[in-house]
C-alpha cells in the first residue's frame, strides 16, 4: 500500500461514467446469469474440494451466494466467510479469516481454494501467503492488487474506515500485494470496471502459475457474470497439481476478449 503499482503506469481510478454505469450493468449480468443456470450444469465438475468464497468491500456473503450456489452443484464444498459485510482490515479480522481457512482445510482433508471479489481477492491472495501449505489455488475478481490505491474509486471510503495505514500494514503484513502468492494464482480482470481500474488488477511479469483473464464486465456484476463463471469453473476444475493457463476454445473464444493487458 505504499507507491508500488501492479504495472508501470500512472494509478488513477476508471473514469466516473464507468463507476456510473455499474448498477444497471451488474443488474443485466445478474439477470443473464439466472437465465443462463440450467445451461450452467454443462461446465466441468468439480473434484469436492473445499472453495472458500470472500465478498468484496463493504459487501457480506449474500453478494457470493448465487457464486457459490453454482459451485456446489457442480460438486465443490463452497462456503461464504460468515464474518459480516468486508469493512474492517485489521488484525482480528485477518485471524478470522485465517480461522475460515483452517476450519475449512480441516473438514475437506485437503488443500482448499479461496475465490475473492475486489477487497476479497487481496485478502484472499495474502491468506495464501500466510499458509501456502492450505491453499490450492486463488482466483481474485476485479481485485486491487496493487500497493498504490490510486487505481480505485474507493479509495477515501477505504481510508476513512480504516486509514491510511490499516493495523496489519503498520505490522508490516498487507506491503507487498502484486507479488502473487506461491500457489496456482489467477486474476480475473474487465477494462470496464467502473470500481477499480483494470491496470491495478493486473499481475505483471509471466509466471509460470499466474495469469489474467479479461472479461467482458462490470465491476459489481463480476460474481454473477456467466464468462467469470466459466472461467471460475474451468480454473478449479483442474487436477491438483496440473495447473495450466487459461486457454478458451471453440465458443469460448467469442466470449473472452483477447486485448493485451498493458
């Protein structure tokens, strides 16, 4: 969270008619998304691993409920945090989270899977730094990840809440958010998020077990877009430690943009 960005170029936040526009745009991706769950039960399976799902700033567990509804009936044990709506950073909220991650693993009896939206997928990200032993692989959505808030509209609220240096970063945690964690890491990404500017959720270089994955979507519609929802499933649909990039095909191909990311 100091000056550090994903990728070099100046943080600034998506541009105000985007952030605007969110609400009607996400209300039309909830909408395809119910119309198109019964074609949903096409998508690969999953292996009943154990998938925890964290909402995104200021949001509860009510935002990823038709997210992990649709895991579970393709055979994961996807669960919600159960901690309330995402507003506090701080160090007892990290513990119980780490607490949802140990519980987790525990009732699976293997390593788990942490999907987070926005805020959710930073934390989800630093969980997997924290304990990479536990975690299969993370899958962020629209999420900051980058030290500089520049790159996100709220960032004020965000400051206002917990200021500028929330307690885990004053203990030096939470420093270093465009290193991905050691495990299998994706990032799903839109360049009209009206939110966080898709350059502050990119991740930079060309890891063999990272990638980006652009969507067609808006930022508060990402949790119940049917591209992400496939990307999602595709992602954890993969045998553990077989982990390959994303490479849609056949119709796949009209549905994801294909755009260079810098």
């Amino acid at each position: 969270m100091n000056a550090t960005t994903t990728i070099e170029a100046e943080a600034r936040p998506p541009h105000t008619l985007l952030m605007l526009t969110e609400p009607p745009r996400a209300m039309g991706e909830l909408a395809s998304f119910y119309a198109l769950r019964p074609l949903m039960r096409r998508l690969p399976k999953g292996d009943g691993h154990g998938v925890l799902v964290l909402p995104g700033f200021m949001a509860s567990d009510s935002s990823t409920a038709p997210l992990r509804s649709l895991l579970n009936s393709l055979g994961y044990d996807a669960v919600g945090w159960n901690l309330g709506r995402n507003v506090r950073v701080d160090n007892a909220r990290i513990a119980a989270m780490m607490a949802c991650v140990d519980t987790l693993h525990e009732r699976t009896g293997g390593k788990i899977s942490i999907v987070g939206w926005s805020l959710g997928g930073v934390f989800a990200r630093e969980l997997a730094k924290l304990a990479p032993e536990k975690v299969r692989m993370v899958i962020s959505l629209g999420s900051p990840i980058s030290d500089d808030r520049g790159h996100t509209n709220a960032r004020r609220l965000f400051e206002y809440l917990n200021g500028h240096e929330p307690e885990p970063v004053r203990e030096g945690q939470f420093r270093d958010l465009g290193k991905a964690p050691p495990v299998p890491t994706t990032s799903i990404l839109t360049k009209a998020d009206g939110v966080v500017h898709w350059r502050g959720s990119v991740q930079a270089g060309d890891h063999e077990h990272c990638e980006n994955i652009e969507v067609y979507a808006s930022h508060c519609g990402l949790g119940v877009n049917p591209a992400v929802a496939f990307a999602v499933a595709d992602r954890l649909a993969q045998p553990e430690g077989k982990w390959r990039k994303f490479s849609p095909r056949g119709i796949a191909n009209l549905i994801f943009p294909r755009s260079r990311l810098h």
